[in-house]
C-alpha cells in the first residue's frame, strides 16, 4: 500500500472504534423492545467492525509515526469514509431514502452542521433519530480529537492530527504537555457540560430519549431534532432557554473551559479578547433583532420578541441552527442577518462552525492597521491579540484562509446555479454548509429541509460540509503537487 500503508493502519483502528458507537441505538432499539432494528444496527456494528478488522490485518507491519502528511491524510478519510459507514443503517431503516440522501444525512450528523433531507422525523423508529444525533454529538467536538487520546496506546504521536483537525488559527498552543491529555481534559469537560444539559433538558419537561437527543445536538451545535419542528414541538420556554443557554456556552472555546477547570479561575474566560467580542456579538445582535420584531409589531409583546430574538440568534451565530418558528417570515433583514451571524460568530475550539470569531477580530485588527498605514507608512503597528504581537505566519495564514474561503463558497454556489437551483436556495445553502449551520434560505429554510435537492446538488452539499469541517486548507492541500511528492 506504499506510503498510505501507515495512516491505513491507524484508520483500521478508528473504524473498529467506530464499530462501538453503533451499540448505542443498539441500546434504544433494545429498550423499546424492536427487535428487526436491534439486528440491523448489529449487521451495521459487525460489517464495520469487520471491516476494520481486515484493513488492520493488511496493514499491521507498516505501522510507523505519521507524519504531517499523513495526518491531513488520514482525517480526510476519516470524515469521507465513516459517513458512508454511518448511512447504512440510515439506507435500510428509512423507507424510500436513497443512497445519496443517506450520505448527506451521516455527513451533516458527523459534521454536526444539522442540514437534513429528511422528513416526517416523529414517524422514524426512536433508534434512527437516537443515531443521527449521537453522530452530531461525537463530530461535534472531532472524532479526531478522540482518535489522538487513543493513538499513545498504538504507540504513535497525535501532534499532527490535532493540527489538522482543530479548528481555528492558533493550532500550536498545547495546554498540556502531551496532545493525548489535552485530547482527554477536553472530552471530560465535553462530558460535563452534557450530564448538566441533559438534566436541564429533563427538568424542563423532555422525555428522557429527547432530552438525550437534543444535548447531543446542543453541545454538538449541530441542530439535528428528532421532530420536523425542531424545537418548536414543544411550545415550551423553559425548553427554549435551557437550549439558549448551552448553545451559548458550547459556542466558546473548550480550551478555555479545560484552563478554568486546571487553574480554578475564570480568568481565561474574561481575559480572552475572542470571548469578550463573542458575547459583545450574540448580546447586541439580541437586542437588535428583538428591537425589530417588537417594532414590527411581530409579535404582541416584548418580552415574547426578547425570547426568540435570543433563541435564533444564539441558534443561528453558534451553528447550531434549532428554530422555533419559521423566521423566513421575520422582516427580511433578519434571516439574512442570522444566517451572516453563523460565518463568523462562534468562537475557535468550539464545537461550532464558521471561519470562527478570532480570526474576524485578527482580520479587523489587519484592516484598522493598514488604515493606519496609510497615513502613516513608517509606525510600527503590529497586529496584537492579547496583549501579544501575532505572528505573520498566522497572519498570512488567516488570510490566506480568507481568500480561499470566499473562493470555495463562490465556486461551490455556482456549480448549484448550474444545477437549475435558484440564487437564494443556492447560495444560502452553501453558506448554510461550508459554514456547517444547517438551515439556508428559500427550499433549504427552517420551515423546509434538503430533501428536495437533485442527487448532484447533494453531492457537492456534502463536499461543502466536508471542508467546512475541516476548515477548507486541510481538505483542498491534498488536491495540490506539491502535497503528493516525496
């Protein structure tokens, strides 16, 4: 297998782990007494485990350290081949779906980006939608992130999976040590914040298989319900702000959390310039919204047109994209200004998606300074983020970033106007992807889905969800020479 032979065997250990996760609706179908769905998520387990376990056999004597290269490589496969892995049982336990539905289907759940082609959600067996949010629950963070906690045990170094996995630009900042204990100390505050989610999600009223569903997709910011009105099926506000709340606090970074946790101090959190602007943000947008609803005489009184402005605000800028309404019947302004809010809001190492706050507050920070420039040509005017200059490296990264980022939106909305898609539903729905927030505009709206979209259109949806959630350079360096050369 030359030179993949190494990242092939340890893939074959992340698709035997994976293998695992299918015990979970196992466990549902089990509960529920559905026998025919319980030997359908084991035929789903076997042929993964199986799987694995010949991919291991083939490549277990080329095992050696991964290199950088590697490391893009193999989270690549990972999110392009466990998503097919993921839709079997989604092929043989939804009646009428097909193949590339089911792949959009398992890629938006992987990628916690919350996009779904299907319908008639409530009629769908509980283990069904028990899977499709846990699948949100476990990309939320990064299956990478987990695959780096186990690779010590393999005998090989994780450094260069956190790298092109983590999101956000300041990729080389290690809290601990070792990558595998930082791996570890950010799942357990993962996990803390889903036992507090999930009881707050029972105490407001949820069944126990809905409040487990909907903490998956809350922590995931990912948006994936188990009703076709997402959480509007309860026309519950207790619900609602339980659901404001952990979006909000899952929309900042887990790092941060993991140094509060080690330090016992809140410091990292009011310190950090990210997380001061991304509270700034969601407040203001708040206020702004609810402004214009009451104005609009949207809704009767204030403190109802408080209550959704802060629920679609925070749902939409985290990526999550739960709604309780359809907002397309909002003033204009707004939807477009929520889905713009989803670009950019969430913060770097957060489960959400987006180009990520930090670098708008850098790509400010570079914009205020050439200004300066401009009169001043000879001043010394670095570009600082906390108190500390950043280095050109980041900064030509960031950019770099950018300019790719408009290009592969750009690109990705003209090959579905192409398609026979129109502007709104085209360009919405990449956005909605590559950001991976879920609802779009038009067809792909909150009170629509992707059902609808042609085989092709679907495709290159998954595509888009794809470099979103690896934040584009990781996905598209494969595609340059100079990546493959020895």
């Amino acid at each position: 297998m030359g030179m993949l032979g190494p990242t092939l065997y340890v893939f074959s250990h992340v698709l035997m782990a994976f293998a695992l996760a299918f015990a979970v609706p196992m466990g549902w179908a089990w509960f529920h007494d559905d026998m025919t769905h319980e030997l359908q998520w084991a035929q789903a387990a076997g042929l993964t485990l199986v799987s694995g376990a010949l991919l291991w056999l083939l490549t277990r004597r080329q095992r050696r350290e991964l290199a950088t290269r590697d490391g893009f490589v193999l989270v690549n496969l990972v999110w392009l081949v466990l998503p097919a892995y993921a839709a079997l049982p989604l092929k043989w336990m939804v009646p009428g779906i097909t193949w590339h539905h089911a792949y959009f289907e398992a890629m938006s759940a992987l990628t916690a980006t919350g996009a779904t082609a299907l319908s008639g959600l409530e009629r769908l067996p509980v283990s069904v939608n028990v899977w499709r949010c846990f699948l949100q629950y476990v990309g939320g963070l990064g299956v990478m992130l987990l695959v780096v906690a186990v690779l010590p045990m393999l005998g090989l170094g994780g450094m260069q999976l956190y790298k092109a996995e983590t999101p956000g630009p300041m990729k080389d900042q290690k809290l601990t040590p070792r990558i595998a204990e930082t791996a570890r100390g950010l799942w357990t505050v993962y996990f803390a914040f889903s036992v507090a989610c999930f009881l707050s999600y029972r105490w407001a009223g949820m069944g126990w298989a809905d409040a487990f569903m909907h903490m998956c997709t809350t922590m995931g910011l990912a948006g994936f319900s188990s009703y076709d009105a997402s959480l509007g099926a309860f026309q519950s506000p207790a619900v609602e702000w339980v659901a404001v709340v952990f979006m909000a606090l899952a929309g900042i970074s887990f790092l941060r959390y993991f140094m509060v946790l080690r330090g016992l101090t809140l410091k990292p959190l009011w310190a950090d310039r990210e997380i001061r602007t991304y509270a700034a943000v969601l407040l203001a947008a708040i206020a702004w919204v609810a402004g214009m609803l009451a104005v609009e005489g949207v809704y009767a009184d204030f403190p109802t047109a408080l209550r959704m402005a802060a629920f679609h605000v925070v749902s939409l800028a985290t990526t999550t994209g739960y709604a309780t309404t359809d907002y397309l019947q909002w003033p204009p302004f707004i939807p477009v200004f929520l889905l713009f809010l989803g670009m950019f809001v969430s913060c770097a190492g957060s489960t959400g998606g987006g180009i990520k706050m930090v670098r708008m507050v850098l790509l400010i920070k570079q914009a205020r300074r050439e200004l300066v420039r401009i009169l001043h040509p000879h001043v010394v005017n670095p570009v600082t983020l906390g108190g500390q200059a950043v280095p050109a490296a980041v900064m030509n990264g960031v950019l770099g970033f950018m300019l790719i980022y408009g290009a592969a939106t750009v690109g990705l909305a003209f090959l579905l106007l192409l398609s026979g898609l129109d502007v709104v539903t085209a360009f919405s729905a990449v956005i909605a992807t590559v950001n991976n927030i879920g609802p779009g505009l038009g067809e792909v709206g909150p009170a629509g889905n992707y059902g609808g979209l042609t085989p092709f259109q679907l495709w290159v949806l998954s595509f888009a969800m794809l470099l979103g959630r690896l934040e584009l350079l990781s996905v598209l360096v494969l595609f340059t020479r100079a990546f493959w050369r020895r």
